[in-house]
C-alpha cells in the first residue's frame, strides 16, 4: 500500500507557506496564558483518559451532553477510530473522489473494500449519492464538507437528506467548517439529537490555529460515540497538556472568530486576484482555493509550483486524477496573498 503523503514543512521561517492549510495568525493569547501557567508535575501521571472537563465545555457550547463528544488526537485519529469501530474488515467503505486522500490509506489498513463515488463535472455530489452508497452496502462513508481540495459548500439540507436516507453510519468531515459564511447559516449540529448515524468531524487544527497541538473531536448520538469512547479509543489516546490548551483556546470564542472572519476576508482578497489572473476558482467556504491554471499560461501546474518554490512559496500540487492542472493555495496573510499574486503574475507574462 501507499502511505499518506504529507505537505511539506520547510525548515526556513522565512517561506510563504501556503500548502498545507495552516492559518498565518498565531492561536489565541489564552494559549499563551495556559502554557506560562503550566505545572509540569501534572505530567507525572496520566492524564484524565477521556478528557471529560472538554467534553463538557464542548457540551455546553453546543447544548449536547458529554455523551455526544469524543475528543481525539486530531481529527485524524477520529477517523482512523471511526474506521476501525464502524468498518468490519473486508466489509465497505465509502468516500467520494476526489478528496481527503487519508480515507483510502486508513480504509487500506483496515482492510476494507473501498467505494469512491466521483464527484459531478462541478464538483459536487451526484444526485443519486445516497442510492449509489447504499447498493454499495457502505458501512461507513466519509464526506467532507466544506469540501476538500475544492472549498465547496454542500447545504445543510443535502446533507441531512442523505443521512437521512443511508443506512450506514455518515461521517461528515467539518475540518473547514469554522470558515464557512455565517450568513449561511450552516449548522448540522442538532441533527445528532435525531439521527444515530451521523458523526460530525471538528478539529483545533484550522480553525483555532492549533494544527501542532493535535486535538480533534467528533460529535454524535450517544449510540455511535460511546463505542468509541469505552472500547476502541487509545487507552490515553489525549496527553494532559493538550486537554488544557484545547480548553483555554475554545474558550476564547471571541478571538476564534476573529481569526475566522479574517480568514475569511484574506479569501476574498485571494479569490479575486487570482480570477483578475485568468485562474478558475470554486467558491470557497475554506481557508483555501482551488485554482485551475489559465488555458494560455506558459507554465503547467505541476511547473508554476516548482518556480513559486524556488521564489520562497509553498502551494500545494497534486499529482491525482482531476487535479493535475490545479494549485490548492492556503489563504494567507493580506501581505502573502500579494506577494503570491505578484509573483504569480511576473511567471505568468
Ligand atoms: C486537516 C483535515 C483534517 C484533520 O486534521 P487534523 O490536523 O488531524 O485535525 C480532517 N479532514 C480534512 C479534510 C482535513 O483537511
């Protein structure tokens, strides 16, 4: 099998990282705070194993019970748990294609089949998505949403319908969620009271600029998460100090969203000067974009992400099925979108 292939991390401070969807704002100062008032000798033992004092500030920030978190480290052990808890080896799971190209090779380790439904000609999801899982007989389908590596948002409808309608367990992957529009009114959260095949995927990574920490959790009816939570969990599976620092950063839900709305508006900035550049763009509702190449630039994709590497800027190139003429390009600083923009235009002419 082939193993997950990571972004790059450089060494030098001084590259314009903008390949692997970090934010370019540090984490709140209440972070800060938590690590200069952090008693070592806490680490002597281990720590409370199912980090119950943030499960229930989750709890009470989304009016759900402890019983509906489990909090992992990462998002990425979430879905390794919820893999190996709801997918019998030899049995189906299912993702659509493209995205996260950690589902197959943690479905690989579990031994199970793989279905991957192709996304439509824009990206989003076939009309008949939920009939096609279900012939399959997925056990477990993974969608991202927003998705991944487009920046599309799927409506909360959509998706309830097909949960609605599958007959597996849902995992929806809401790494991006926190940049989504408010205005949009997206929210799938309560959908967890009604419905006991649906998990919802969060992450400290994205959204509260904490991907170095490793904290991720998911929501869900009592039915799916207390598996997880009492049997096929790491015994430790989250360290004391990122229990403390996950909560201190949650807390501070003010400086969370001003990180977001920033985000958000560095996106705008990005979208448009990109499209003044002759790039084709999805509408993002992430911290990223995906760019399709102009039809008449002298470099290909795979090229122009060489020469911005050599300039000091990391973007991200796949070499995958539907994405060999596109860059996904992190949302950055106002300063490191320019500066993207600049060069993208002395390469391009
Ligand atoms: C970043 C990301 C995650 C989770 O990342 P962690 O750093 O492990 O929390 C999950 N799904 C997608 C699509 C992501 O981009």
């Amino acid at each position: 099998m082939q193993g997950y292939r990571w972004g790059e991390q450089p060494d030098d401070p001084n590259v314009i990282k903008l390949n692997t969807n970090e934010l370019p704002f540090d984490p709140s100062p209440q972070v800060t705070q938590a690590l200069r008032n952090f008693d070592p000798s806490i680490l002597r033992v281990y720590p409370q194993p199912t980090a119950d004092a943030l499960r229930d500030q989750l709890a009470e920030h989304f009016e759900l019970r402890r019983n509906n978190f489990i909090v992992t480290n990462g998002g990425d052990e979430a879905l390794r748990l919820a893999l190996t808890t709801f997918v019998e080896p030899g049995t189906t799971f299912a993702m659509t294609s493209p995205s996260y190209s950690l589902y197959p090779v943690l479905a690989q380790i579990q031994n199970a089949n793989i279905t991957e439904i192709p996304l439509g000609d824009d990206w989003l999801h076939p009309h008949d998505l939920a009939e096609q899982l279900n012939d399959a007989e997925a056990q477990l389908t993974c969608v991202v949403n927003p998705h991944a590596p487009s920046g599309q948002l799927t409506s909360a409808q959509d998706i309830e319908q097909l949960a609605r309608t599958l007959e597996g367990v849902l995992l929806i992957d809401e790494a991006y969620v926190n940049f989504v529009d408010p205005q949009l009114m997206y929210n799938l959260v309560p959908l967890v009271n009604d419905l006991d095949n649906v998990l919802i995927l969060r992450t400290f990574s994205k959204g509260y600029a904490l991907a170095g920490l490793r904290l991720g959790y998911l929501i869900g009816h009592p039915a799916l998460i207390t598996p997880m939570v009492e049997k096929t969990r790491d015994s430790y599976n989250m360290d004391a100090l990122s229990q403390i620092i996950g909560a201190a950063a949650f807390a501070d839900h003010t400086y969370a969203q001003t990180l977001w709305q920033a985000v958000r508006e560095a996106r705008t900035q990005l979208t448009d000067g990109l499209r003044q550049l002759g790039f084709a763009l999805f509408d993002s509702q992430t911290n990223f974009l995906l760019a399709r190449i102009p039809g008449n630039a002298k470099l290909n994709a795979q090229q122009l992400y060489l020469a911005l590497k050599d300039n000091g800027i990391l973007v991200r190139y796949f070499d995958a099925p539907r994405l060999t003429d596109k860059l996904r390009i992190t949302v950055g600083t106002t300063a490191q979108n320019q500066t993207l923009i600049e060069q993208l235009q002395e390469l391009l002419t």
